[in-house]
C-alpha cells in the first residue's frame, strides 16, 4: 500500500473516532480477495461510504477499494488533500454520461477492486435503489449480458449507516427550496467529514449471485441486499413510528408532532431548524426503517 494511503486511513481512523460514538461491521466473513471485485453501497455521503468500507477492508487485510467520485468534488480546492489520501478516480458527473461512468469504472476494475454509488447523486430522501442503468452500462462496456457480468464480478452489496445525519438539516432546505448552489455541495462535503454521527454500522452482504435476466432483477436483489442489512437506531425507529402515522407519500407535507419525538438525537436536529423543515429531516430518518421493513416481509 501507497504510504500517503495508510495516512490516509490513519485520518480516517481519526474522523472516526472523533465524530462518531463507535463503527461497528458485520459480514466480514463474505469478504475475500478475488479478482474483479465491486463494492456498491448505499449513497448517502461522497466521504462516509467509501472512506468506511476502506477502514474495513484495511482491518480484514484486503486491498483498498478504488472510490469512483464525481469530477465536481476534484474541482474543489477544500477537497484536493482529502482525495489526495484516498485511492479515488474522477468519472463525468454530467447527466447522460453513464457510458463514460461505466467505462472508467471497467478500466479500473481490471488492476483494483472499485466502491461505486448505487447511481449518481446522493439519496436525499434516505431512499435507497440501484438503478438499472448502472448495470447495464457496466455490462456493456464489457460487451457481455447483464447475466453474464455478474457471473464475471464479484459484486458485494453494503450497507452503510449511521445514528445521526449531520447533513440532514442542509439537505432537507435543498429539497423544500428545490435549489442547491456549490457552497451547499461543499457543506454538505464538509458535514459528511466533520459532523457528528453517532454510532456507525457497515454490513457487508455475501457476493451478489442467481441468475439475472434483466438489469431490473439485479438492482432489485442488490437493493434487497442492503436493506436487509442495513442496521437501523432508535432515531430511524422513533422517526418512522411518528411519520407511519400518514402515507409516505405525504411524509414530507405533514407537520411534526413534537410530541412523539423523545429520542435527543432527532430532538437536538429538529428543535434547531424552521418547522417547514422538519418533515423533510424526519422523513429521511424513516424511510430506511420503512424499506427495511417492507423488504424483510418479502423474504
């Protein structure tokens, strides 16, 4: 390993350490190193997923994961040290650019294991799914079936998450105003590092197998994957048991009974912002909890 790397994890290891109460892992045990390995994750944050699965797959003793992030964050000065530590490729952030993603991401996975989002753009909203076109443009920038590239990948699903959402308040303005400049990107970057996260869980799922004759089948079973892994706290319970009450259609339209909110996590977030806000902050909080539940009724 690259010595800038280890300082890179060793920094890693720190933000850990200081802005979360504890990262925990499960699934180590699905996680060897074989050639062509793709790691797809939940997106919640550019930094917490990758740089997390690295800190894991250092402890486990395997090769880092290649980080395949936006060309906007390389364009950012704040950002050149922090990408500088990591094993991270630029790929096109434009939309209609899936190709060239796909493209690079091949390139890649031909000499390192790779961590790319489940599609481009943080989730939001705490929804999480896979889209199909990410499979589809892989398969074909390696000219084989769907089917046939995941016979040919060694793809882990994972699942990342986390007590506290430190972006949650910048996120929820961004979804009620409908706008986002670069300064909320680079907020957001900055919360996503230096923000408290409570405690942390990353769940490595076993490598995605069966057979695929759509991209839709295969983003479904990568999407059941993280969900049926992915731990949810107290503040994803107690968001969901306030916001269960309506439709989820009508999460983010409905005001928040303060009332029902006991936990301090989701008190000290939601007493701090305009009321108009809070639907949007709990809803991100429930969605996993109301994914994770409606998966596990399917299985």
């Amino acid at each position: 390993m690259e010595p800038h790397y280890r300082i890179g994890l060793g920094m890693v290891g720190f933000f850990a350490t200081i802005t979360s109460s504890g990262v925990t892992s499960s699934g180590l045990e699905h996680l060897a190193e074989r050639p062509r390995t793709l790691y797809i994750s939940n997106h919640a944050d550019i930094v917490r997923e990758p740089t997390l699965i690295n800190r894991e797959l250092h402890r486990k003793g395997l090769p880092l994961a290649h980080i395949a992030a936006g060309e906007n964050l390389f364009a950012m000065a704040s950002m050149q040290l922090l990408l500088s530590l990591q094993p991270i490729f630029p790929v096109p952030r434009e939309p209609g650019q899936g190709a060239r993603v796909a493209q690079r991401v091949e390139e890649e996975l031909e000499e390192h294991p790779v961590w790319v989002a489940q599609g481009s753009g943080r989730s939001k909203t705490g929804n999480y799914h896979t889209h199909p076109h990410l499979l589809v443009n892989l398969a074909a920038a390696r000219g084989v079936s769907v089917d046939e590239y995941v016979r040919q990948t060694n793809i882990i699903p994972v699942a990342i998450s986390t007590e506290y959402e430190p972006t949650a308040a910048v996120v929820a303005r961004i979804l009620k105003s409908g706008k986002k400049s670069r300064a909320d990107d680079l907020l957001a970057v900055t919360l996503g590092i230096w923000g408290w996260k409570g405690a942390a869980h990353v769940a490595f799922s076993p490598p995605l197998a069966g057979e695929f004759p759509k991209a839709y089948v295969a983003a479904s079973a990568i999407d059941d994957a993280i969900l049926l892994s992915y731990r949810c706290f107290a503040t994803n319970r107690e968001a969901h048991e306030e916001r269960s009450r309506y439709p989820p259609r009508e999460w983010t339209a409905r005001p928040v009974d303060m009332r029902r909110i006991h936990n301090p996590l989701l008190c000290h977030q939601l007493y701090k912002v305009d009321p108009a806000l809070r639907p949007y902050i709990l809803a991100r909080y429930a969605m996993p909890e109301h994914n994770r539940l409606l998966i596990a009724g399917k299985h």
